[in-house]
C-alpha cells in the first residue's frame, strides 16, 4: 500500500452487508472500508457476489441486513437510502457497470447529461456542461467526441463515456465492474494509468475483477470474496498470484501446462477463405492446424473470429477460397457434414447456441448424435441408452446438477460448458474449435476446460482455441495467430511472441508502425 | 391528365387534405411519444374513439368546446393509463394489452352512447368548432383558403408538432424519453425513473390520440356514429415507422396521407364512371404500404421498443 493512503478518511463504509435471493445468499455479513485516493480491487470467482455487492451500493438491490454510509462533502459518514440509485448517485457514487449503460441513439454529450438537469425545466445548457467536460477531460486524459453518437464509438471509448459521467456528476467514489473484460490489453493499460491518476486527485475507487495480474499490477488493497463471504482483505504488497488463486477458490487450482508434443500432419486446411461484407467479414484467410497441437486465434471480439467459427462449423459457406479436412473438400458442407466428418464445435456463446436451455442435460448431450443408431431405432428415440449415456457422462465429466432430467437451463455457466464438451469431445472428433470456451466461467470450471483440450491435443486432435485472453492463449497454444478486421496473420509459434507484440497486433499495429 | 392538375392546383384540394390529415397528426404524434419512450401503443384506435365520443358528449351536456377538448384528453390519458399500468410496472405484452385497449374503450364508448341516448333514431348534433377567420391570412389568394380556413383545432395539431419536437430534442425531459425508449438501465443508473418517464409518456401520447378522435366529432362532423374511427388509429402506427420516430416526418406523413385521400375522392367523380369506387378508397391504404416498404426497412427503431424493463435484473 502506498503511504499517501495510510490515514486518510474513509469515503465509503459497507458494513454488515447479507443479501439472500430465495435460498442463495449472494452475501454474508461482508464488511468493506475505502479510503480516500486508493484503488481496492474486489476479487473474486463468478457468483462470489462481487457484482451483488456493487448493486447493493448502488441502489440496484436493497440488502437484507447491513448499511452503506458514505462520506458527505465535509468528510462525516452518512447512511444512504437503501434501493435508490438517485441517492447513491447524489451521494458522490458513480458505477461503470459491466455492460454499459449508454442509449444508443444518443451522443455522448447527451448521455452524460442524461438526469443531471431537472426534468422540468425547457432549456439545457450545453455550452456550459461542454466547457467543465472539456475541463474534466484535460485533467483526467479521458479523451472523447462528445457530438458522436455513441452507437459509433468503439468499446474502450464508450467506457470513457461511462467513466466521464460519473466524473460529472462529481463521483467521490468510482466503481468499475469487470472493466477489462471488453478491452485490448493495450486499453486497459491506458486505464489502469488513468485510474491512478483519478487516485490520486482523491478519487476512491473499487473495481471488480477475476484477473489475477491486473489486480496485482493495479491496485493498492485487495479484498476477496468467495461464496458471498469476505475471505480477506490485506495490502496488494505482499500478496502473490497462488496464495490469491486459493483464496478465491479456497482451494488450491492445478494449473495444466502443455508438454512438448510433435505436431503430424496438416489436418484442417483454409485457404483464402473471404465471406460477406461487414466489420465481421473474413477476408482472404489461410489457417493450416497439424494433428496434435493447439493453434490460437488471438484477436478483440468482433473482428472476424465469429465469422471463422462460423465457416469451419458450417454456419457460413465462404463466398470464396477453400476448407479441407483431411485433403477432403468441405467449402460447402452443412452443419451437419461438418459434425459427421470429425469436427467439434464449442460455441462461444454456450448458452444461446450451445444448449436448448428448456431440454434436459441428457436430451442435450444426445443432441448433435440424435440420428445416430445408438440414440435412434427407426426413428424412434431409445430413452434408455440416452439416459444411460447422459449418466456416463454427467459423472466422467463432473456435470454438477439434479440428474440427467433436469433442465439444461438451470445449470451454471461452467456446468453447461461441461455439457457441451462431454458432447463434443465424447466422439473423439478429428479437429475441435473452441470458441472463448472459458469466457466467464471461473478458475475451477477454466481449469476444466483446458485440461479437456490438451488431452484432446495429446491424443493427437488439432484444436484452435479462439480467444481474447492472452494468458490462456500463450499458456495453451503451440501456435498463435492474430486476427483483425478479418485478415488473419500467419500463425507464429508461442515461444517467439510476447504479450505487447500480440497487443499491438490485436490493435491492428503491425511491428514497423510500432517502431 | 389535365383533370388531375385541375384537381391539384384546386385551393380547396389541399385544404382537404390538411382536414383529413389532422386527426392522423394527432395520433401519430401521440404514437410517436409513446413509442420514443419504449412503448407500442395499440389502444390507439380504441382512444381515438373514446377521445371522439368523450368530447362530443361533453359538448351535448353542454361543457363548452374547449371543456369537450379537454374531456376527451382526460378519457385518452385514461386509457393510456390503463395500458401503462399493464405493460411497464407489470411488463405483460404490449400487443395484447393494447389490442385489449382498444376493445375496451370502443365497446365503452358505444355502451355509454348507447346508455345515454337509448331511442334516437338520428345522431344528436353540436355546434362544432367553425373555420378560424385569420385577417390578412385567410384572404391571401390560394394559400388563404387552402391554409388559413381551418378550425383552431388543426392548428392545435400543427402546434402540438412543433411543442413536441421542440421538447424531445431540446429539454432534459426529451432526452430522458429518448433514452428510456433505447436503454432503460442508462436512465435508471443516472438516477431518473424508468417506469415514470414510460407512464407519463404513455399518458400524454394517449391523450393526445384522443384529441385525433375530438377532432372527429367536434369539427370534421358534428355528431358521434359508431364505426367513425374507421382505421386511423392503425395508420398511425404504420405512419410513426414511416416517420422514422421524427415529429416533422410524421407530419409530412399525415400529410401525405391526406393528399392522397383528398385526391381518391376528387379522383372519383372525375373517372368514377368507369372504375368502381372500392379501387379508390383503397389507394390511400395501398400507398401508405408502398412508402413503408420503401422506408421501413431502413427504419431506426427505439431499441428498447417492446421490450419491459424490471429493476435489477439484466
């Protein structure tokens, strides 16, 4: 912790906070101080109650027990109204929640605007907003066109937006949640400095997070929550990676490495591959992935990863160039044709395209195999070998839920991504795509996932893992590709790149412009 | 070809279809403010009739005409309240609810009717409201008549356009209704109301479809008949998506409209001899769909249209 921060009064005190939803308590008695000019990140696994505890303070949920008092303009402690974002907000607390809450339709001007005037009165006086924002601007580095239309700005200038309404509104207390999950590493670094920089003009800041490294490199306290409990709550200085992993998970995570393996022969081969029109068009793209390595697809969602995924699964036919599998042609193959020659699909968003949420979890691991004779007899579903199947898997695959009947729906993220990988890798496929598969779902369900693909990758499979969290890419992948607005560079192996170089590439930087 | 210029260039023309189309500026306006808020509001036709039954009777009992403009908002800010009530606290379906609206208020207003005046065998007529004489404006020559020989009703309606233009895009209020329809969590995590803003906004675009139905009664006829509404509450919903949700489009939209509906009549005993009457009476509808495919497609529809909001949950 830095001495600036030692002694220097509490903006916020949450204290007691209990929140229960039916039979779940989302938080137990979690107590929180923050100072004035200090960073403290909330960590913690999904469903910890990190986000619940943010809304509480913000008047979205009002708290079964327990209070939150904030410091008034003269310093002194003072109860807020529970269930009120009006109040919270007059008491100095802005929130950049995790998906934005910016109207489309309007500029960013407007937006940040949006309920700082009466509603009654007829003018609105812009030129004056226009010039303190100017002002806020210039001192807090949060650059933004204020007459663009937000549905035109990027995702790291929208956040601006967010982070420039609260400022507005003259925040004492900022709470960002999860505001790395959408950015390049190279806009998150350019937040974090800002953040800092926000600290120490006084700002008191809370951001939540499950990144381990950003909370490491950019907070001054850290507080941990696990199953709605605090855990603990000690100086960033003098905690490390592991001893945070465990008390987030409460036990200790085995992280799986890759072992040096010799890649075989080319497996899935695209070549020249161009689709549609659009930011998510794919344009002229070669990818060649050998038996038995794991070749990442680096990039910042929305750039074309979707549309590659796409094509090999047989959702998009390309418009031109060629997919093989095998030296086989499959340019036009379905859906289906892909399935039945040996390619798996992880959907990257597993609960939309990769369950049917109101079918069982057995109905759903039979799925993709339906017509297959060991689920079917003349067209007749063989409910015994499905269930039977469905019991296999659910305990080879650690599916936490009420039995091979119960609704997929009702499953968490991370055990409906085990119903998705006992499907997909049951059938021993030739070539998996994993698309994000371990996009919010926590260290013990991530470790789960990665552990499943090398083992598919050591019995010689190739997959592409397409992601945007580098950690994962560089610690699983033998080879990583980077994607932009559809072009696709040529794979590179993981020991000659680095974090920075894959950043910049991501940005759309190639090294000479970086020079 | 030289009928159909006679007929444009006739000053009474296109004082018809400035006639025609203020009802249908009423409601497409009172859609309008309704819809920007996130809200589709298809009691419309049952309002319009209910605001033309509601003014009228109030005139007959002898409340004034402006008394029977007023009556008439209220019953429409009624309904609205009914249907805002149903679909954003309670979040149930716009549609259903609005159709329910309509059936509701229509049956009503025919059952009060009905009720009132049990044996009349002719429909009871008022004094309505009689063309405005504006000095000077009025005898131009052309535009006089064609323009200036309305009822202050219709120039209620032109105001009531430029009012809400004026307040959706200048004031703080407007700016909330136009978030609230496409983000409600933006107005909510800056501290303003979503079901406020979306109630009251359903109330005084409802009211205002009302004023569409009084105009009906208290100054293109003079009497209440059952089936009088006849669909112009449907071609407002189709005209705020030819508006692209913009008061002034919405204008030339009513507008348009009302051309072509003073053109079929004149049309008619033009050539009415040869081709049945049905085909025109069509032509206004059949243009309205034509200029919706052109300019729905590329329609830029409030995101959160249909869609119900409940606090702390997203």
């Amino acid at each position: 912790m830095t001495s600036t921060v030692d002694g220097a009064p509490v903006v916020l005190k949450l204290e007691r906070i209990t929140k229960r939803f039916g039979a779940l308590t989302a938080n137990d008695d979690v107590s929180l101080d923050l100072h004035r000019g200090e960073i403290l990140a909330l960590l913690g696994e999904n469903g910890a109650g990190k986000t619940t505890l943010m809304n509480i303070l913000f008047g979205h949920y009002v708290a079964d027990e327990g209070t939150v008092a904030v410091a008034g303009t003269n310093g002194t402690l003072k109860e807020l109204e529970p269930g009120s974002p009006h109040a919270a907000l007059n008491a100095g607390i802005g929130m950049v929640h995790q998906h934005f809450t910016l109207a489309e339709n309007l500029t960013a001007l407007e937006n940040i605007l949006l309920g700082t005037e009466p509603l009654s009165s007829f003018s609105s006086a812009r030129g004056k907003a226009r010039k303190h924002l100017g002002d806020l601007m210039q001192r807090s580095g949060l650059t933004v066109d204020l007459n663009a239309r937000i549905s035109s700005l990027s995702v790291g200038e929208k956040q601006r937006v967010e982070i420039l309404k609260a400022l507005y509104r003259d925040a004492r207390v900022l709470v960002l949640d999860e505001p790395t999950a959408v950015l390049t590493p190279q806009e998150s670094d350019t937040l974090f400095a800002t953040l800092k920089k926000l600290a120490s003009d006084g700002l008191g800041i809370i951001f939540i997070s499950h990144k381990l490294d950003e909370v490491l490199a950019a907070s001054d306290r850290i507080g941990v929550l696990r199953g709605g409990r605090k855990v603990a709550d000690q100086p960033t200085a003098g905690c490390d990676k592991r001893q945070l992993a465990e008390l987030m998970v409460g036990k200790s995570v085995p992280e799986s490495t890759r072992t040096p393996q010799q890649p075989g022969a080319a497996l899935l081969v695209l070549s020249q591959v161009t689709t549609g029109t659009g930011r998510d068009a794919l344009h002229a793209v070669d990818l060649e992935l050998l038996s038995g390595e794991i070749l990442g697809i680096a990039g910042v969602s929305g750039n074309g990863q979707g549309t590659l995924a796409k094509v090999i699964s047989g959702l998009e036919a390309p418009i031109s160039g060629t997919v093989s599998l095998n030296g086989k042609q499959l340019t036009r193959s379905s859906a289906r044709g892909m399935i039945d020659a040996g390619i798996a699909r992880i959907p990257e968003d597993r609960h939309r395209d990769g369950i049917v949420g109101p079918m069982s979890v057995a109905e759903n691991l039979a799925i993709e195999t339906i017509r297959k004779p060991e689920n079917q007899r003349f067209g007749f579903l063989r409910f015994d070998a499905i269930a039977a199947r469905a019991k296999e898997a659910i305990t080879a695959y650690d599916i936490r839920c009420q039995g091979g009947n119960a609704p997929a729906r009702l499953l968490s993220g991370g055990n409906i991504q085990k119903i998705v990988l006992a499907r997909t890798l049951d059938s021993d496929p030739i070539v998996v795509l994993a698309a994000q598969p371990s996009r919010g779902l926590d260290v013990g369900a991530t470790a789960d996932v990665h552990r499943r693909l090398l083992e598919a990758r050591s019995r010689g499979a190739g997959v592409i893992l397409i992601s945007e969290d580098l950690d994962e890419l560089m610690r699983l992948s033998d080879r990583i590709a980077v994607i932009h607005r559809g072009h696709l560079s040529s794979a590179e192996r993981t020991e000659n790149l680095d974090r920075g170089t894959l950043g910049m590439r991501m940005a759309g930087h190639s090294e000479e412009q970086a020079a | 070809m030289s009928d159909i210029l006679d007929i444009l260039l006739a000053a009474n023309f296109w004082a018809a279809a400035l006639r025609i189309a203020t009802p249908l500026i009423f409601g497409v306006i009172g859609a309008l403010v309704c819809e920007r808020a996130g809200v589709l509001n298809l009691g419309i036709e049952g309002i319009f009739t209910a605001g033309a039954m509601a003014g009228w009777m109030a005139v007959w009992l002898g409340a004034g005409l402006w008394g029977g403009v007023l009556v008439a908002a209220l019953a429409g800010g009624f309904f609205g309240l009914i249907h805002a009530i149903l679909t954003v606290p309670l979040g149930l379906s716009q549609h259903v609810s609005g159709i329910g609206v309509t059936l509701f208020a229509t049956s009503l207003s025919y059952f009060i009717y009905r009720t009132a005046l049990p044996d009349v065998s002719s429909p009871p007529r008022i004094e309505a409201f009689k063309p405005l004489d504006i000095p000077v404006l009025s005898d131009l020559p052309f535009i006089g008549p064609a323009l200036f020989q309305q009822t202050a009703l219709t120039f209620l309606a032109l105001a009531v356009v430029a009012v809400t233009a004026f307040v959706l895009y200048r004031t703080p209020l407007g700016l909330a209704i136009r978030a609230v329809g496409d983000n409600p969590s933006a107005v909510e995590s800056q501290g303003l109301s979503v079901y406020g803003l979306r109630i009251g906004a359903v109330v005084a675009g409802s009211a205002l479809m009302a004023l569409g139905g009084a105009f009906l009664t208290m100054s293109a006829f003079d009497a209440f008949f059952f089936g009088m509404v006849n669909g112009r509450g449907w071609i407002c919903i189709a005209l705020t998506v030819f508006a692209s949700w913009r008061p002034g489009k919405a204008l030339l939209g009513a507008l348009l409209f009302g051309a072509f509906d003073a053109f079929q009549v004149r049309l008619q005993t033009e050539v009415g001899s040869f081709i049945p009457g049905q085909v025109f009476l069509m032509m206004p509808y059949l243009l309205s769909i034509a200029a919706l495919v052109l300019v729905a497609r590329k329609a830029d529809y409030p995101r959160a249209l249909l869609v119900p909001y409940f606090r702390g949950q997203r």
